[in-house]
C-alpha cells in the first residue's frame, strides 16, 4: 500500500477550477478507494513565507494536504496521469501497513 500526500493552497487554480476539487474528481475516475482534503493553520513552503491564514486581516489562503491509500499500482496510475494535467504541489509518497 502507498500513502500519497499532495500539499497546495487553497486558491490554486487549474483554468478556472481550484485545484483541491480536480485532484479529488480525479481521484475519483480513478477509482481510488478515498481521499480527504485538510486545511492548515499555518504554513510554509520553499519560498519560507509564513502563511497565517487565520491572523485578523490576512490575505492568506489556508494550506492544504490532500492525503489518500490504496494500491501501489492504482497510486501510480493516478500519479501518473494526474501530472499530465497538473504540475505544480508537492506530492509526498510513502509506504504504509494498513492494519
């Protein structure tokens, strides 16, 4: 089994549709067995800008890590073909147990 974390912001786009609702749409036609969208409270990436989201008055968007298990193929699969239309994000894939 491989567990795959994919982290974006909130507002990213792919066209005209945020791209947290094509990554789960996709996931979908590939039958992958569920994924679940979180919303962070702060964050940073490799620009190391602090995101603070919450703070009164940001304009930051949240941070957010789409996370999902199933089949190492059928993770490829959807790996595979999901960077065909989306480049950007960081993807993280781990091996896991499932118990």
């Amino acid at each position: 089994m491989t567990q795959v974390q994919i982290f974006i912001d909130k507002d990213d786009l792919l066209g005209s549709k945020y791209v947290y609702d094509v990554i789960l749409k996709h996931l979908i036609g590939h039958n992958v067995a569920g994924a679940t969208v979180f919303e962070g409270w702060m964050g940073f990436g490799k620009n190391h800008i602090l995101k603070k989201p919450h703070d009164l008055l940001s304009f930051d968007h949240p941070p957010l890590m789409i996370s999902f298990v199933d089949e190492d193929e059928k993770v490829e699969e959807a790996l595979t073909s999901l960077r065909e239309i989306y480049k950007g994000g960081l993807i993280v894939k781990s091996k896991v147990e499932v118990v």
